[in-house]
C-alpha cells in the first residue's frame, strides 16, 4: 500500500532564529508529531504568542462562533499585499463585507455552470499537449490550464500574453510565498526585504497588465458574460457602492493568485495517489464513460467519485496547510486565555490526519466522504476551503474545475509512478507543492 506521509514531523531541531527559518522554510517537518495527534503547540517567539491548533472546536471558535474576535494575519498582508493590495483574502471588517457582496454573485452555481465549456476546453488543450505522455512533471501542465481557465473566466476571449503573467504569478509565489523573517517579526511594508526585488516586480507587471485590460473593458462599456463584466458593473444590494478601480484590480489579482495554482496542486497530488491505485482509475473511467466531446454542467452530477477522489486526495495533501487569525480582544479557546495579539494558527493538514476523527488517517480512501461518512464527522474536522463567513469563495468553481480536468486526464491516459523514483516532498510556498513538480509516467490509453 502507498505510504501517503511523506513528510516527517519533528524533525526540525534547530532553536532561535535559525529554528524559526528552517520550520517557515519547511514546517511540516518543524511541527511536532503531537500535532497531528491532535495537541495544539503553543509558542512564543519574544513578545508574540502563537497556538498552532489541529482541533475542529477550536476552528468552529475562530471561525464561527467568536469570530469577531478575530481579525486575518497582517503577515498575510505583508507576503500578498505587494500583488493583491486589499483583496478579499487580505481584507477585514468593511472592506472585506463590500468585496465579498459584490464578488458573491459571480461565483453562485448557476454562473458557476456557464463556465464548465471554458474548463472542458482547457482540460482538451492540455490533454492533448500531454500527446504521446511519457514521464511528465504534471505540476506544469496542470497550472497551465488552470491558469487558463481562471483568465478566461475573468475576462472572456482577451488576448494577453499568459506565457509572461504565468512566470510572473510563478515568480511571484515561489518567491514571495515564503514568509520573510521581517514578516513574521511585523517589520511595516516600507522596509526592503532582501531577495524580494523581483518578486515585487512581477506583482507589479501583474497589476498593470490587469489595469490595463479593466480600463479597456470599462471604456468599450462592459456587457459582455465574463466575471469582470459583472465586477465593473456590480454594486452592493446595502449601500449602492461599485468597487473603485484598484479594487477591481485587487479582485482580479486575488482571484488569479489564489485560484489557479490551488487547485492545479490539488489535481497533482490527485494522480499520484491515483497512480498507486489503477483500479480507480477504471473505477473513474468507467464513471465518466458516457462523457461525450464536450462535458456540459448537468455531466458533473454523475461524476460522484470523481469529485470524492479530489476530495480525500485535499484531505491527505490540503494545498493550504493553514488558516491563520490574530486575536483582537481577550478570548477563552480550550481552556486557553488568548490576548489581544496573540495568533492561533490553524493546521489544516494536522486536522486532517487526526485519528481521532480519521481512523487509519494516511489510508487514501475516497469512501471517507460518502454522504453518510461526512455526516458522521465534525463539520470542522475538514478544512481545506477554511469555513464560516469567510471561506473560498471559490470552493464550487475549484472542484467543478477539478472534476472536469481530472475526468479528461483519467479517460486519455493511464497514470503510474516512475519505477525508482523517490516520492515527491511537500513544500509550503503559499500552496503545498510536490517539490519534484509530481512526475509520472502518462501512458495514452489508446497505446496500451
Ligand atoms: C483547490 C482549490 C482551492 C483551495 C484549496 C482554496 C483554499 C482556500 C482557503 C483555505 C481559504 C481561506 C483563507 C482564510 O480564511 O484566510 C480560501 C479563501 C479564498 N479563496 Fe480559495 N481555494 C481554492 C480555490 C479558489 C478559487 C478557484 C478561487 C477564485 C477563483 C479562490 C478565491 C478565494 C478567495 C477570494 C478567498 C477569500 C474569501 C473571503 O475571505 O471572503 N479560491 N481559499
């Protein structure tokens, strides 16, 4: 059977700065064992207190029940704020309540299904790019349809040069998707963080290149079906205000950065569990057997094993490992007295392979989120789109997307691990990635 932990907890033993480095470098080997047992990890790195917390009590506190208590990470902030300004992942009180408001629309199922042709194109595009397979880092291949389908979503049929924002977002995330120390110790924005120059300037390529084309769309007067037309002309139901111009761009820029990479990292980490299990992949094929050349909405409804697969394949290797809050006034979390300041991070990926509520938690099992199965579970006990008022906004349009892509890739080629390679390694940089951009071997189903 597949050994799914990959990664080893504990294993970090460096303490100060140099200790702080290697767990913001790689902190899924930094977390203790205990965490994923289910023991929150309470720390304090000089004046700052920080509670790292598996526990889907302490989830449904922050998130739902006290969550006026809480307010996002201003780390946050300092690492995506350079490309997404405002954004709705970044913002709080009125300017996230504006933001999502306006943006809600866009992503209700019914938009949500026009788009399905845009993802069944991107995932034709792909598969035939992946023409005669072989062993392929598929990490590539996927971001670039997800990227796709996330520009063409937002803006219909614009020519943009996606090649260049592909390595800008790249850049961008890979670079500036490590916490920097001067993040983490709160140093203001204004101070220069070594190493970061050219990330900085691939955010700001990214946010003239969206101007750019806004300004265009909103001086040939919108009307047009794609997600941007209905920003430039939205307004909010409470207070009658539009988004002003940087924040179109912030919406924009948040919706590229954090929709795309996400789930192409989701789908990586699907096929390789799936190449250890071929007799899924009949399972999936056989399911998606009556797909015809062009997958409408309505096929998605019979696509249940598909969207279980990526489900568990997310619980197993959530591509956002960690929902961070800052508390902003006391607060009592199991029997912990939280001041003002404090953090309370919390590990999606430790939550997941609680045995508590996961028995045989690193068994890839898509049974795991049969109806009655989920309806057994803590409601919190699963969290990779985060929850409550503020979770992905995204989440439907992800695993539609999924579904869609993943259904091409099974019904086109048989995956399989490449004989003698290591496994991949989850590294954190904004999302978790495979470190080795997850090669497989793609065998064309037609050639076996
Ligand atoms: C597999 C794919 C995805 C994963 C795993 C994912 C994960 C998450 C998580 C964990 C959060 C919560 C962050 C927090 O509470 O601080 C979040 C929020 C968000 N996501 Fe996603 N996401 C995915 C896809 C998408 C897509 C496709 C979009 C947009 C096109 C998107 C846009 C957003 C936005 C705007 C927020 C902030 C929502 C708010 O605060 O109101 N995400 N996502």
């Amino acid at each position: 059977m597949l050994d799914t932990k990959i990664f080893t907890p504990g294993q970090t033993s460096a303490t100060g700065f140099a200790g702080l480095r290697a767990v913001l470098r790689d902190p899924l080997s930094g977390w203790p064992a205990s965490l994923f047992e289910g023991e929150p990890l309470d720390y304090k790195l000089g004046p700052v207190r920080s509670i790292d917390t598996p526990r889907p009590e302490d989830v449904a506190l922050v998130l739902l029940d006290q969550r006026d208590a809480f307010r996002r990470s201003p780390m946050v902030r300092l690492m995506l704020g350079r490309a997404m300004g405002d954004g709705l992942i970044i913002a709080d009180g009125e300017s996230w309540r504006l933001q999502r408001s306006i943006a809600a629309p866009v992503f209700r199922h019914s938009e949500l299904k026009k788009l399905v042709p845009i993802f069944d194109v991107a995932a034709r595009r792909m598969t035939a790019d992946l023409g005669a397979g072989g062993e392929i880092a598929v990490l590539e291949p996927l971001t670039a349809a997800t990227l796709d389908v996330i520009i063409e979503s937002l803006f219909g049929d614009v020519a943009l040069d996606r090649a260049a924002i592909s390595r800008d977002v790249a850049h961008f995330l890979n670079v500036g998707g490590v916490p920097h120390l001067f993040d983490v110790l709160g140093l203001p924005a204004w101070v220069p963080r070594p190493g970061r120059g050219s990330s900085n300037a691939a955010a700001r390529r990214l946010r003239k290149t969206s101007a750019q084309v806004l300004a265009k769309k909103r001086a040939e007067g919108g009307g047009g079906g794609a997600m941007t037309d209905h920003l430039l002309a939205a307004t909010d139901p409470e207070t009658g205000q539009g988004l002003s111009d940087a924040q179109l761009v912030d919406a924009v820029m948040t919706f590229v950065g954090a929709g795309h990479e996400t789930t192409s990292v989701a789908l990586s980490w699907t096929l390789w569990l799936l190449a250890a299990r071929p007799e899924l992949q009949e399972q999936l094929r056989a399911e998606g057997q009556a797909l015809g050349d062009a997958i409408e909405a309505d096929d998605l409804a019979y696509l249940d094993l598909h969207t279980r697969v990526i489900q568990e394949a997310m619980r197993l290797y959530p591509p956002v490992v960690s929902v961070l809050r800052q508390a902003t006034r006391p607060v009592e979390m199991s029997g912990r007295h939280l001041r003002k300041g404090d953090f309370v991070n919390l590990i999606t990926i430790a939550m997941h392979r609680n045995p508590d509520h996961w028995p045989d938690p690193d068994r890839f099992d898509p049974d795991r989120f049969l109806p009655e199965a989920v309806k057994a579970r803590h409601r919190f006990a699963y969290l990779p789109f985060g929850g409550g008022a503020t979770m992905c906004i995204g989440w439907k349009l992800a695993l539609m997307e999924a579904t869609v892509l993943l259904a091409r890739l099974v019904q086109g080629f048989e995956v399989a691990a490449i004989p003698g390679a290591p496994p991949p390694y989850p590294t954190v940089r904004i999302t978790m990635r495979p470190d080795n951009g997850m090669r497989l071997r793609l065998t064309p189903r037609g050639t076996l």
